[in-house]
C-alpha cells in the first residue's frame, strides 16, 4: 500500500496557536488515516484505508515530529499563550499524547501491535460497520473500501513480520486468541455476510470485492497461527517494566515512573484523537461514587452491584501491574493466592483472584484476563483517573471554601477537555 504523505502542519496568516496546530494535526492524522476520518464523520464518501506497513508507522511518527516543532515554535513566537488557560491546556495535551505516542515508535511497539480488542485487525473490519449503506452510492463507498483490503492486510502482515525479525513479538496467548477470532469471522464469512445487503446491481462488484477480503483475512489467520505465532513460543506474557510503563502512559497521560509534572472553546483535537483513557474511564467511575455520595442508590441491590464494580476495577489495577511487573505475591494473600505468597503473579494466579473477587460470568472474567495481557497499563486507567478527579475537586474546595460550588465546577471542569494525568488533578485543582 502506498503511503499518502500527510499534510504538515503549516501556519496560516492568523497567529498560530496551540489550538490551531492541533487542529491541522487531527486534518493531516485524517489524511493517513482514513478510519479516523470515517469515526470523526468529517470526511463523506471517504473510501480509503491506512497503511498499517512500515512505512505508515514512519508516517506517523514523523507527523508528530512535525507537529511537536510547530507547537514548539507557536509558543516561542508568544510565550503569553502559556497564560492562556485554553491554549495551555491544549499544548500540555497535545505535547504529551504525541509525546507519548513517539516514545513507543521509538521503542517499536508498532511492530507488535496484536491484542483481542485493538489493532488494524480490528480497526479495519469495524470501519465497515460506522459507514452509511442507505443508498446505492453508499454500497458504491462501501465497495471501494472494501476492495482496499487486502492490500492494507498484507501491510499489517509485513509489520508483524519485520517484528518478528527484529525480536518484537506478543505472548502467543494473544495470537491464539486472535486466530480463534478470526475462525468466528471466517465462518461467516463476516465480509461475504455484510454485503449481502447490498443493492443487486452492485452484486458483482461488492461479491468480488467481499470474497477477496475474506481471503485476505484467511490468510492472515493463517500467517498468524503457521508462521508468527511458532515464533512467539516463550514470548512472556508479562512485558517488563519498561514496556508497562509506556503503555501506561499512554492510557493515562501520565509518566508514572517519573512522578507528576510540573466549553465551546476546545480545539477540535481536544474533543476527538486528544483524549486521554485515564480522564476519560476516571470521570465514569467518579460519576458512579457522585451518585453515591448523593444517595441515589439507596435500593440495596443498586449499591451491591456500584461496589461489584468498584471492586473489579480495583482488582483489575492489582492484577495488572502484578502480573506485568512480575511482582511478588503479598505476604497477607488470602484464599487462591494464599499457598502463593513471595511468589510472582502469574496470568493462573491473576485468573484464580479475579473468581475470588468477582461474581461474574467465567467467560466474562477469561476475556477480562486476555484484555489486561494483551494491553498492559490499560486496566490501571480507571480508578487512578478517578483518584485524579476526586484529588483536583478535593483541592479545588479546600481553596475556594464555603464558595465552592459543586454544580459550577463540574461544568468548569469537564469543559477543559481531556487532560493527562500528569496535568489533571492540579488544572481541577485550579477551577
């Protein structure tokens, strides 16, 4: 697949501001990407597809270069910007997404992106299911992007490949997990099944085109359990310190190894590719204790299952960085753990914590233990981002006092946008 080279961002006869370097950002981000376009809905009729090949990744990383010296040179050119509460907000987002999103290129996690919910697999099946297919010029879109398939899954396959040679692999339990998925997509074929919505006189054309990406995911699937996945075999599940720590930064904005850093007027970057898992995930779960501190699950049965799921999102945060760190199991375990203690968490012992500790489905909790393997620093976000919110509200009472008004710092709050941690709890704070 040829790569499109993505428009950089330029100024304009305006002042450059945080804001507007971000927001060229989210246009050139569409160019290489056509998938975001699609889930932004900024691009009608838009028919193409990414490439996920080496080449894609050294796109992408260097449009976030590019951007990164941009943002450097607005805020040279007016260092009173960095007073702007709105364009600091923006520039400390944008820094660290990109920053972070260069720190794994650099570490060449874009050779190994393989996991049960998020890689261009994935991204690039779902794409078909955000699209329009009222009209026969919606099928003919429709059409056109699914004949890019295969060429955008042999790019995928040579990221892999060019991984495995360079020693950048996943555990196999993701490639099993994965090739069992793409057994399900097969056996519809999902491609096949999808266009057979499609109106007749485009029957041929949408037949050809489903029946060459469905071979292309057949071949995949095969690559992935004949070739690649006899080559991760001792691959661990566990990825290190290191490799926990960039990933958990880029769920949570947050550089946790470091320690903290230092409304209608969001960039459009803000309000779409800006946001932070962390912020996101810890405004849901801060929502949910809001509802509690404000007595609205009185009904015992609603307040058992609000703290089922604190519960599960707590140990979902023990469960990952144990199992990732290969930490010791605490001398105080009790129950499946307790014939275990001093030693390191395996994914087994994660699976037997996770029944002592929930009531879920055994399907459910399986599929829960996949997820935290497969993204590491992911499961973590949750509650640390709810500890950010409940810290910056805390703060901002603490400050204001008897004129702290809860209603009016929750609109403040959630109108800045999404943030990092890093930065979060001390903008909240500041409200």
């Amino acid at each position: 697949m040829t790569t499109v080279p993505a428009r950089p961002p330029s100024s304009s006869t305006r002042p450059t501001t945080p804001r507007r370097v971000a927001d060229r950002y989210v246009d050139a981000v569409c160019d290489l990407d056509p998938i975001v376009a699609t889930s932004l809905g900024t691009r009608p009729g838009e028919d193409g597809l990414p490439d996920p090949s080496p080449a894609g990744l050294a796109a992408e990383a260097e449009l976030a270069r590019a951007t990164l010296a941009e943002l450097d040179r607005a805020l040279a050119a007016d260092p009173a910007l960095d007073d702007d509460p709105v364009e600091r907000r923006c520039a400390r987002l944008l820094r660290e997404r990109l920053g972070a999103e260069l720190a794994g290129h650099v570490a060449g996690e874009g050779f190994r992106s393989l996991n049960n919910l998020f890689s261009p697999l994935h991204s690039i099946r779902q794409v078909f299911m955000l699209m329009p297919s009222a009209t026969e010029a919606d099928w003919s879109v429709l059409a056109r992007r699914l004949s890019r398939v295969p060429e955008a899954y042999r790019g995928y396959r040579q990221i892999l490949a060019d991984g495995a040679r360079r020693g950048l692999l996943v555990a196999p339990r993701q490639v099993h997990t994965v090739v069992a998925q793409l057994d399900e997509w097969l056996a519809g074929p999902f491609f096949g099944r999808f266009v057979a919505a499609g109106p007749e006189v485009l029957r041929a054309e949408l037949d050809a085109a489903a029946c060459a990406a469905d071979g292309a995911v057949a071949e995949i699937r095969d690559f992935l359990r004949d070739e690649y996945g006899p080559r991760t075999e001792g691959t661990p599940d566990a990825v290190g310190r290191e490799r926990y720590a960039l990933a958990a930064r880029r769920w949570t904005g947050s550089d946790l190894g470091a320690g903290p850093a230092s409304g209608g007027e969001l960039s459009t970057y803000q309000t779409s590719l800006g946001s932070v898992g962390a912020d996101v995930e810890g405004w849901a779960l801060y929502a949910e204790r809001l509802m509690d501190e404000l007595g609205y699950f009185a009904d015992p049965g609603e307040r058992l299952g609000f703290l089922d799921a604190q519960q599960l999102r707590a140990v979902r945060v023990v469960i990952d960085i144990g199992m990732h760190l290969e930490l010791p199991v605490p001398d105080d375990a009790e129950g499946a753990l307790a014939e275990h203690r001093g030693r390191p968490w395996t994914p087994e012992l994660a699976r037997a914590f996770l029944g002592n500790n929930s009531g879920a489905a055994p399907a459910f909790l399986d599929s829960e233990l996949e997820r935290y393997l497969g993204m590491p620093g992911q499961a973590i976000s949750y509650k640390l981002g709810e500890r950010a919110w409940r810290e910056g509200r805390d703060a901002a009472r603490r400050a204001r006092g008897s004129d702290f008004d809860l209603k009016a710092w929750h609109m403040a709050a959630l109108s800045q946008g999404s943030l990092g941690l890093d930065d979060l709890a001390a903008e909240l704070a500041r409200l």
